[in-house]
C-alpha cells in the first residue's frame, strides 16, 4: 500500500528549506510590517499535505487568510511546480460534487460550504500537490544549487558577465563579438558605448581583491565552505528523497478524475463496509483515501499513577469481588462517597457498623439482603434497637454509606463475607500507617464506641460476632 | 563536431545556363551558394560532397528562371558545449582572447586562463606564465573546451576556456620561428 506520509515528510522539508522565508508581496502591500508574511507558504504547504484537492476558498477559510494572499501563493507555487491547480466554472451542482468526493476523502475534514448558490456560475480554483512533480522539482533544484557552487567554485564551465557602469546593461561573454572594438582593446556597451567592465563571482564578491592568487584561494575556500554547509543543512531533505525514491508516487489525477474516484470509493465503501473498496478502485492498486489514513496514538502517561489505579478499580467494585479484596472494596465504595454520601470518618469502623445497620437496613428495606443474613439479624435486633437510639446521628450518616457496602457484599455468601470482613480489619489495622487516605483516628474513635456496646450487650452473640468482637477491639 | 549529411535545397538557375552542362553549372552554383554557409540547425556547411538527385525544374512565369529542389551531401561541422578544440588565436586582449577553429569564432574570457598567466600589454598582447616558459599570443594554437554556444540562424559563437588539464598551448610560434 502506497503510503503518503514520507512523501508529505518530503514537501515539508522543502518547505521549510526553500519556501521558509518567503514573501509574497501584494501591489497595495507596501507596508513592511504588513507585508511580512513569511511562514505563510510553510504553513500552506503543510496544509495541502493534510488533503488531496481542495476548493481555494475553502483552504483560505480553514487557515483562516485572505483568500488573495493564498492565490498569490499557491500562483507562485504552480509556478514552482509543486501544485496543480484547477479552475472551472461551476454551479451548486458541481460543487455538491467536490463536497461529496471531499467527504469521502477525507472525512471529517470539509468545513461548513455556504449555502449552495442557486444555479449560479461561479469560477472556482481548486489545487492539489503534484508529488510526483514535486519529487523532480526537489532534486532539480538540489541538482542545479550544487552544480552551480561546484562551478563556481572550479571557476569553471562559468559565462563570464559583462556590466556597463553607465548604464547597468548587462552582457555575457557570448555576446564578446559584438563588444569588441577596432580602436582599443576594451569592450563596449552597445547602447552608450561606456567600457564594461567584468562582473567580479556573484557568491564570493565581497573582500575580492584583484584576481591575485590569495584572493582567489579565499574565494575557494568560501564556496567549499558553503557547499558543505549547504549539503549539511539539506541532509534531512536528501535523505527523505533517498527513502521516498522507490516508493510508488501518490497520484490524486486531475480533478475530475478525482472526484469521480473519490465518490465511487466512497459508494464502494458504503455499500461493502468489509473494507473490500480498496479493491473496488482500480487505481493502480493506491488506496484512494490517503488523507484518510488514521493514526491510532496510545498514551501510556501516569500508568503507574496511583491516582489511576484507584480510579480503574473504582469503575469496577460492582464485580464480585474475592473476600481478600473486600479492604479495597470497602476503599471504593468509601471513594464513592459522591454517590454514596457516607462519612468518611466512619471507614474504620464500617466492617462492624455495616453489620449491624446492614441488618436493620435491609429487615426494613431489602428483601434480598434479608434472606442472606436473616440467621444474624435476629441475634441482633434486640441489641441494635438499643444501640440505635444511643448512637442515632451516626447511624445515620453510615446509612447510605453501608447500603452501597451491603451491595458490594451480598454477592458473597455469609460466611465468606465473614472471613472477608475478618480480613478486612485487619488490613485496615495494618494498613492504617500506610494509607493515608483511610482516616484512622477517626476510624478508631467509632470502633470504640461500637466495641462498648458490644461489650455489655453481646453475651447471647454468636461465635462469628465474637470474633469480630475481637477484631474490634484489635483494630 | 563533424557530421557527413543530406541537405535539400532549391536551386535557382538563370535560363542562360540551360544546355549540355546544365547539370555542372547548377552544381558549381550549389557549392558557391552554400559552402561556407552556416545554419542554426546543421552548423557550419563545410564542403559538399555530392548531388543525390535534382529534381523535375520549375519554370518561374515572368523570369523565365528554373528551380530544382536539389539533393546533396555535405560535411557539416557543428561545435558542441563540452567538444574540446584545437584553435588559432586571432587576438588577444585583457578581457581575454579570441579564437578560430575553422569557421567558429571562440572567445576565452580571462577568468578562463589559468591563474598563473598574467596579461601582458604591449605590440603583442599576450598571456604569459610568470617564468615565461608558456605563452599565448596571436597565431598561437591552443586547445581549448567550448563551455557554451551562441546560436543564431545564420551564426555560431563560442565560449571556451583552457582552466582545465591538458588544456592551453600546443604550439608556441615565437620559439618555433
Ligand atoms: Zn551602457
């Protein structure tokens, strides 16, 4: 598959090689701050690299420039031979058909058209980059500046030029013959008859003495040294013409021809959504859509990002969860708190308080709940009633809280939820130094109050709450 | 560069030359007309060869003259960029010297002779090395390398320059003389 990406690599080299601090000068721009424009061509360039054929006025809209400014570009640029343009008079309907042909090239990329014109002829420009053309014109200039340094530098294979002071009339030594004079053995300007006089090397006038030897030398250094910094600083460019030499040259056709590929892969496209369009256009086997190829970028920034981490388990405490997980559990639903409005000075003491309210929430509200822990609820309820009356601000908060930690906790069956919530503790004891996030003072706080009540009511408890009982007491 | 080709050419003869040597005097008429001649095109024509075939005459009303469109075969010399020369220098002066190579005219601008030679002023400009053990002046033979050409319909100049190896006199005539 022919790729254009190194050939887009290639005109924005050149771009930014050649083009970089070129001007264009309008006639009513005399102004230099106005008229310095340069970066613009760059850009445009860049521009034409993201699409195939493009209306002008369109283009002007996207880089947001006057659309005559563009003109005089993209004029000089046809002139440079890096683009191909295209002007046709068209009404609403032919530029339903670029519009169309332009959605399927690149989609996503047209921008809002006016309101279609009734039948209106308007003469519309459109351009394209000629990459093939663009390849040549690359290496014919690349070709051209250093023969012409070599030369210079060789004084050889150079025309020698001929200046007249009077009247700045320039001449070359093929015109010798006609400059000769009987009387004397100096050239003569045609027009005025002045002397000429010998154009001193264009690239090396300055500190020129007169032809002596060590000036000569200088010259010569001068240009070596120029040559070599030219093709150092053009490395870039070269070697992406070398990469993109046997590459097969992106052809986008006139623009009829495009649009008319353009709309039957997109019809291709649609009707055999499969991919099969590629095969479709018989365009020497070049996908059309080059634009279109897509760029999956994947970010790995702040993986080991603890923030990032919880966040990930927060999307997922829903899942059952192994009982040795149940501290995280716990952790998120706590992170949760949005949702779930519980206190969070309550997290070390939710294990036991989740218990205890749980059973109360869900004997009054949830059926499902009861029938999981009916056997505890009933021990319970008596001491729970007592309690609930002491401790109803808290009970309160917790409420909601415990609710989502029910919900987290009911797809274990009791006794795992048993061992879990043992667990728990006793992470949450060790854990307390560690994570900073779980409030261990105020966890501890509460735990003793619920530890006291316990105490004096919990002599009929079963074996399980005993252990719990202990656990309290240890965290 | 020499090349042996067919050129064609409408000849023009007087009625007066209408007889047994007809045939003769339009080709002594050729060869005056267009030896020597140069064009854009073929170059320089330097002699005719032979006559491939003359065809059927016209009679111009009114003259009374005849033309036939004339086949013949000529060597042409035609100076190419890059073709290297052997010439006779037929001036000299401080932007340079002037050159012939048969019918070609070369000029050899200064900037082309090698560093080491100094102009020198004087009944007989000349080039000279600074030990002058070479030197060009009037009549003598260089060899040089045509660097770009002037063409014109009727004419063609050269440049040359003799800045390069094995290149510059070949034949000095102040010690030969
Ligand atoms: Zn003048």
């Amino acid at each position: 598959m022919a790729s254009i990406e190194p050939f887009n690599r290639l005109v924005k080299l050149a771009a930014r090689a050649f083009y970089d601090d070129m001007t264009t000068k309008g006639e009513n721009q005399t102004k230099v701050g106005r008229s310095d424009n340069r970066g613009t061509a760059v850009v445009i360039l860049d521009a034409l690299t993201r699409r195939q054929w493009v209306r002008e006025e369109d283009l002007a809209k996207d880089l947001k420039i006057h659309t005559k400014q563009l003109r005089r570009t993209l004029r000089f640029f046809e002139e440079e031979k890096l683009i191909t343009r295209d002007h046709r008079k068209e009404n609403s309907k032919g530029a339903k058909i670029y519009n169309s042909a332009v959605a399927a090239a690149v989609d996503g990329q047209r921008n809002g058209r006016e309101g279609d014109d009734k039948l209106k002829m308007h003469t519309q420009s459109y351009c394209c980059l000629d990459y093939s053309q663009i390849y040549d014109v690359v290496r014919y200039r690349l070709h051209r500046m250093k023969k012409k340094l070599k030369d210079e530098m060789d004084s050889k294979n150079t025309v020698q030029e001929y200046i007249c002071p009077s009247c700045n009339k320039r001449y070359t030594a093929l015109d010798a013959l006609r400059l000769i004079s009987p009387y004397d053995e100096d050239f003569h300007c045609e027009s005025c008859n002045g002397v000429l006089v010998a154009e001193s090397d264009k690239l090396a006038a300055q500190e020129m003495g007169d032809g002596d030897d060590n000036a000569s030398r200088r010259r010569h250094d001068k240009l070596k040294d120029m040559l070599s910094k030219m093709e150092e600083q053009l490395k870039p460019l070269t070697d992406q013409l070398g990469r993109v030499k046997d590459l097969p040259i992106p052809e986008f056709g006139n623009l009829q021809a495009w649009e008319v590929r353009a709309n039957a892969a997109n019809r291709a496209a649609n009707g055999d959504p499969n991919g099969d369009s590629k095969s479709l256009h018989g365009f020497n086997g070049t996908p059309m859509p080059y634009l279109g190829e897509t760029k999956v970028e994947v970010a790995f920034s702040g993986a080991d990002d603890k923030g990032d981490v919880k966040s990930v388990n927060t999307s997922t405490p829903m899942k059952v969860l192994p009982p040795w997980m149940i501290r995280e559990g716990m952790n998120l639903t706590k992170e949760q708190r949005g949702e779930a409005g519980a206190d969070p000075k309550i997290d070390g003491a939710a294990p036991s308080a989740s218990d205890l309210l749980d059973d109360k929430k869900s004997a009054i509200v949830n059926d499902e709940e009861k029938i999981f822990q009916d056997e505890y609820v009933k021990a319970y309820y008596a001491a729970l009633l007592n309690r609930q009356h002491e401790q109803v601000e808290t009970v309160k908060k917790e409420e909601d809280f415990l609710n989502t930690a029910i919900t987290n906790e009911a797809y274990d069956t009791s006794t795992q939820r048993q061992v879990g919530m043992k667990f728990k503790r006793e992470d949450y004891g060790s854990g307390e130094d560690e994570w900073e996030e779980a409030p261990p003072a105020g966890g501890g706080s509460t735990s003793e109050q619920f530890k006291v009540d316990l105490n004096v009511e919990a002599a009929a408890s079963e074996e399980e709450d005993d252990e719990d009982e202990n656990d309290w007491e240890d965290g | 560069m020499f090349f042996h080709i067919v050129l064609e050419r409408n000849m023009q003869l007087h009625p007066r030359h209408f007889g047994r040597d007809m045939k003769d005097k339009l080709v002594s008429k050729l060869m005056k007309d267009v030896e020597g001649t140069c064009s854009g095109r073929h170059g320089f024509i330097v002699a005719i060869t032979g006559v491939e075939s003359i065809g059927k005459g016209l009679i111009r009303d009114g003259t009374g003259f005849v033309t036939f469109p004339v086949k013949y075969q000529c060597v042409v010399f035609r100076p190419f960029k890059g073709e290297i020369l052997e010439a006779v220098v037929t001036m000299v002066n401080k932007m340079g010297f002037f050159a012939e190579a048969g019918p070609v005219q070369i000029f050899v601008s200064n900037h082309l002779i090698p560093d080491d030679m100094e102009f020198q002023t004087g009944d007989m400009p000349n080039y000279t090395t600074s030990d002058g053990s070479v030197r060009i002046q009037k009549e003598s033979e260089v060899r040089l390398k045509i660097i770009g050409t002037r063409v014109d319909a009727t004419e063609i100049f050269c440049i040359g320059t003799i800045k390069d190896d094995f290149l510059g006199v070949i034949s000095d005539p102040g010690s030969t003389s």
